[in-house]
C-alpha cells in the first residue's frame, strides 16, 4: 500500500483545494491534514518549518516537502502522470505555463480577491477586484469558446490551477451567467472521474435572501 501524500490544507481555501482535487484526479491516496487557519496555526514554528511564508497548501510526500500550489501540480504531474495534465511538447508546455500565471496574477487578484472580501473579510476594494474578474471571465470565456480545455481538448494542470475560484466566483458576488463557455467549461471539469469540489460557502450571490 503506497504511503499516502500528506497534504496540509484548510477547505474553504482555494490554493488548497486544487492540490485536493489534482490527488483525487490521479488516484493518488492522500491524507488530509487541518491547518486551521483561523486560529493562526499557519503561522506558527512547526508549520512554518514547513513552508516559512506560511500558506497553505503544502504536501509531504514520504519526506518531499513542497509549497505553492502550482509547484505542487507540476510536481504531481512530473511524478505520477505521463504527460497528459503536464504536456512535454514545447509549444502546449508554454501554454499550460502561461495559465499557470494566469492563476497567480490575475485569477487571484480577480475572482479570489473577490471572495477573499466576502467569505474572509479582506480590506480589498470590492468594485475594483469585481471589475477585474470580469476583465479575466470575459477572456477566458472568448478562449474556450475555440476549445474544450484551456490548452486544447485533454485537461492539464491549468484547468485545475484555475477551476476553483472560478467556479466559487459567485461567493465573491462575480456573476458567471454571461459567461456559457466558462459554465461549460466547469461542467466539464466537475464531471472528469475523481473529479472532488470544494466547499460552498453562503458568501456574496449565494448568500440566503
């Protein structure tokens, strides 16, 4: 029985959950480790020694210890798959690598700014990360009406780096109903086998009327 890939997480975070999701997405057997955030515990010693800007998420995979949640995914692809989430090709490399930084620039300074106002209390400026999301949903929404995934007709890690705060967007009140390509395009995510969500918070639209 393999030993399980420890991974220190806390579930309404979306860094996290990608590293959850691309786990189950690879079969990978996995334990699940709190990291309760609320309370300060990513800011103290013995996580820190983990990962000393203390965020989640962060893997021990029988003592391989990494950080950032898309170093996580080209690890996990690098080791357990054969190319299909992590193409080899120069020109698809390129392109995964592009929405890589997608994920980390305007993905999060857009739609999980946004839900970072809402669900976590963020000093953000709401209308500013608001319109920001839209500017992102707009572009990727015209980029899948020509494919099936972000880079062509297979999944790879950039759908994965991207799909949860995309599909929890409307938690941070970004709306995704003029966006079909976009909707689609999370169906489709949602229905690949090992497929797991994460958790919906009653934040921004899906607050209780």
């Amino acid at each position: 029985m393999p030993t399980p890939i420890k991974l220190y997480n806390f579930p309404k975070s979306g860094h996290a959950h990608r590293i959850e999701l691309m786990l189950s997405l690879l079969q990978l057997p996995t334990e699940l480790v709190f990291v309760d955030l609320a309370k300060g515990a990513h800011k103290q010693p013995d996580f820190l020694a983990l990962n000393p800007f203390g965020q989640v998420p962060v893997i021990d995979d029988n003592g391989v210890i990494l950080a950032d949640s898309n170093a996580i995914l080209v690890y996990l692809a690098k080791t357990y798959d054969e190319g299909r989430w992590l193409p080899e090709a120069p020109v698809p490399a390129a392109h995964v690598q592009r929405w890589l930084s997608v994920a980390a620039g305007p993905l999060a300074y857009g739609p999980a700014a946004a839900r970072l106002v809402t669900v976590f209390g963020a000093s953000f400026n709401s209308e500013e990360v608001i319109a920001r999301a839209h500017t992102l949903l707009a572009l990727m929404d015209s980029e899948l009406a020509k494919s099936t995934f972000l880079v062509g007709d297979t999944p790879t890690i950039a759908d994965v780096a991207n799909y949860s705060y995309i599909a929890h967007a409307p938690e941070g009140n970004v709306s995704l109903e003029a966006y079909a390509h976009v909707q689609a395009w999370l169906a489709r995510i949602e229905a690949l086998p090992g497929f797991v969500g994460m958790p919906h918070t009653t934040a921004g639209l899906h607050a209780a009327r």
